[in-house]
C-alpha cells in the first residue's frame, strides 16, 4: 500500500510539468461510456451495482476546469462534479447519445424495439423524463446523431436484414430507410456522419464499410479489409461540439488488435494511412474521438489505463503526441476491476488541448496536457 501512494504521490509531482490543469473524481460506479451534453455537463452510463439495467447520469462540470492559465480562484470556483439528475434503465443499454446543449438525451435498449428521447433537468428536477419514441421495429439499434440536421440514424436488424432508419428527431418522423443486402445478421454495424448528406457504417466485426449518400439514399462505395481478423473495429465521428458545415474528408479507424487505419473518402481504393502494433492488442471496448479545435487530433480509450492522443501528420503518417495515465494513479479502493479507461470527450469550452476522460472502475479525470 505504501508504494502505491508513493507512486499515486511522484505521478502528482510530475504531473505539474505536463499539464496545465489536472482534476480527479470518482463514482462509485463503473462507467461503460461518456458523452458531452451541453458547454458545461457530462453524460454518463454506467452499469448499476446489481448488473440489471443501466443507470444514466448528467453531471455540471466546475467551473474550475474553465478557467485561465494561472488565474486565481474565487469563493465561487467550484472544484467537484454536480448531479444534476439521472434515470435507469430497465433493460442492458447497447448506445446513448446526447442532443448537444439541448437537454436532451436518447438512449437505445435490448429488447425494445424504439428508441426513447428523454428530457434532462426539467424544472429542476433530478429526474430524466420520457418525452418520446421512435418507432424503428429495431431491436437495440446502434444510434447516429447530426447536431446541425437534427437527425438521428437506427442502425441493426430489422426481421431477417440489417438496415438503418433516418429520423427527423423534431417532428419524430422517419425521413428515410437505408439498407445492403450484403450485410449479414452475425455482425454488428456502427453508423456514423461524415458530412450533412453522407452516411458511413461500419461493420465492426471485420473494419469493412459502406458510404451512403443521404441525399438519394444510395451507396457509394464499399470498402473492405485484406486481412481477415476477428478484431473490433471502431471509427471516428464528427464531434457534437462541431457548429459549422467544414468537411472532413478523412475517417480513422482504431481496432482491439492495434491497428490504425485512415481512409480519404474521396479516394477509397487504399487507406491513406496503415500503421500495426500501435496500440496494445486487447478484448475491449474502445473509443476514439476528434478534436473539434482540430481535425487532426484524436483521443483513443479503451486499450487500457490510457488515453492516447494521437495527430495526423502532413507526411500521412501519425504520432503519440501525448500520453494520459492518470488512471493507473487513482485511490479507487475497488480493486474488483481491471482498470480499462472507458472514454475521452474534447472539452472546447475550456480551452485547447483540454479533455475529460473516465475509467471503468469508476474514475473521471478533467485535464489540460502541454503539448
């Protein structure tokens, strides 16, 4: 014990030389997923203590993430994350995703075949309350959502094909119905926006993929891996932070077997980048999310205790550009889990290079790294 506050207390020490600002918190939850719902709160998802059902939760950030370099406190800085209000669910959550600054979250579950939109913090209440459906007759549907369109993708199966319905979140209206007859029943499929009017969904069983264009509902391109693995894939998404209509050509891809991919979409042949043995092979779920400030960085979860930021460089290539191990060095004393990180969300609002990130034993750590 005494050697791992030592440890907890260098990693400390040191830290002062690599960040700019360095919050720690704790839950005594594990925490599956994060999402950023508005400028100044977090979304989480977390598996309840009984394993029945999940329990969401909306947290206030404090307001000491936001401040200055070196500027002073006041009597009202805050330092700890606030509960604003919560829900559970009944059945295993397969995806949330927050309506960015809305106070509106939409949360995907087995065995039910809609998908529920739920209004956060209604007259100050600290409970998440129903407002709707979205009738899709998909059972535990991936989900998509565009900010700016205000449309939400369900992603799965639909009787014996997969497929993916579009919805107008406001008038709760199925816009439109995508489908490949190519796609089996086995795997599972990740949509994910690239640009207003296209569609990319990625089977993340094999890394292969297929771009949609939205404005006809046809396919573009499908694009498939040389190499047969049993790996999970995952792809980067346009951040819900994003407010203006910039296209970013390129989409990257991190798999549990340590690959790293990037593609331009507008040249799929070959990727434009293909780097093994990046990362640490693994059975995780992982993450990996844009930097809104700059297209070129990423934040990658899910490997281990770390959250890797990795930067596109002008030689088509890409770098470790900094290395987040808070947490390895937490006083978390449940020590039942293999500490995995669980996700990392830019924080643009309080300044550049500046993100929060949690683990599944229930850490959440805010942090601004000098690069």
């Amino acid at each position: 014990m005494m050697n791992e506050e030592n440890d907890i207390d260098e990693w400390i020490f040191n830290s002062f030389k690599k960040y700019h600002k360095l919050q720690m918190f704790g839950i005594d939850k594990s925490i599956i997923s994060m999402e950023l719902s508005s400028s100044s709160s977090i979304c989480l998802a977390c598996n309840k203590k009984e394993n029945i059902g999940f329990e969401i939760l909306d947290l206030e950030l404090p307001n000491k993430l936001f401040q200055l370099e070196n500027e002073p406190d006041s009597l009202n800085t805050s330092r700890d994350l606030k509960m604003k209000c919560g829900t559970l669910t009944k059945n295993s959550l397969i995806d949330m995703k927050t309506l960015f600054n809305k106070n509106k979250i939409i949360l995907s579950e087995k065995g039910i075949k809609n998908v529920s939109l739920y209004q956060v913090n209604t007259n100050n209440s600290d409970q998440m309350c129903p407002l709707l459906s979205f009738d899709s007759k998909i059972d535990g549907g991936k989900l998509a959502v565009h900010q700016l369109n205000n449309s939400l993708v369900i992603w799965g199966k639909e009787n014996v094909k997969q497929c993916g319905h579009i919805f107008d979140i406001e008038k709760n209206k199925c816009m439109q119905t995508l489908g490949d007859e190519d796609n089996d029943l086995i795997s599972s499929y990740l949509p994910q926006f690239t640009s207003n009017n296209e569609l990319l969904v990625l089977n993340s069983d094999t890394g292969s993929f297929t771009l949609y264009n939205l404005i006809d509902g046809q396919k573009i391109s499908t694009v498939s891996q040389q190499e047969n693995n049993s790996h999970k894939w995952i792809a980067s998404s346009i951040p819900n932070t994003f407010k203006n209509n910039s296209i970013n050509n390129n989409i990257t891809m991190v798999s549990n077997g340590g690959e790293l991919l990037m593609y331009d979409l507008r040249f799929l042949k070959i990727p434009k980048v293909h780097k093994k043995n990046v990362f640490p092979k693994c059975s995780n779920k992982l993450g990996i999310s844009m930097d809104p400030n700059n297209f070129k960085n990423y934040a990658i979860s899910g490997f281990d205790e770390n959250i890797y930021i990795y930067e596109e460089l002008n030689n088509e290539d890409f770098k470790l550009k900094f290395k987040h191990e808070g947490h390895l060095y937490t006083e978390n004393d449940n020590s039942s889990y293999n500490n995995v990180t669980s996700g990392a969300v830019w924080l643009p609002m309080c300044g550049n290079n500046t993100l929060i990130s949690s683990a599944n034993d229930g850490s959440i750590q805010g942090w601004q790294y000098i690069s």
